[in-house]
C-alpha cells in the first residue's frame, strides 16, 4: 500500500518487498536454506503455506539479523542496507520483555 499523500511505500509494504528478498537469496543459497529449514523444523515443502505466515516471515528475519556475516551476505548480495532488513525485522516481531514496549 502506498501513502497517498507522499506515494511512498508504507512500512508494511516494505517489510513484506524485504521478507521477500530474504526468502528468495536463501532459496539460492541451499547450504544457508538447509540450515534455516532445520532450526525452523519447516520441510520445503510446507514453505509455500508458511510465507503466508507472519510469525515464519518473523523467524526468517529473525534468522537473518541474528548472525551479522549472514545480514551482511544478504546484504551485499542484493545490494540492500541492513537497516532496511532490520525494519522489516521489527515490523514482523512481536516486541520482547526487555523491549520497554509493554
């Protein structure tokens, strides 16, 4: 959705346009795809119905920030900023109990 005062894209929209970036570089990344796969217990074969999933867009952000050599591979790959990953990252993540955000 674009707001249409600025015609920029909304955050939500972002995050999904990123998600999506994530999710297409580790399908050409099968080292990186098996390792995701086995910490999330999800078989390629669910993955169709789990990225209609927010909390599997979550996880698999999560996946990325976590571990700053792979961000920065995605990164570099797709020529992307960390920070937008990051954004993306917090619009799919429920806040934590240390997050001041209860």
């Amino acid at each position: 959705m674009r707001d249409k005062l600025s015609g920029k894209s909304t955050s939500s929209e972002h995050a999904e346009q990123t998600a999506i970036a994530v999710l297409s570089w580790l399908a050409g990344e099968p080292e990186m795809l098996g390792r995701f796969l086995s910490l999330t217990g999800v078989e390629p074969g669910q993955m169709r119905q789990a990225i209609k999933n927010p909390d599997f867009l979550a996880g698999m952000l999560d996946f990325i920030v976590q571990h700053e050599p792979t961000l920065l591979d995605f990164c570099a790959a797709t020529q992307s900023q960390p920070e937008d990953v990051m954004a993306a990252w917090r619009h799919y993540t429920k806040p934590g109990l240390d997050s001041g955000e209860y």
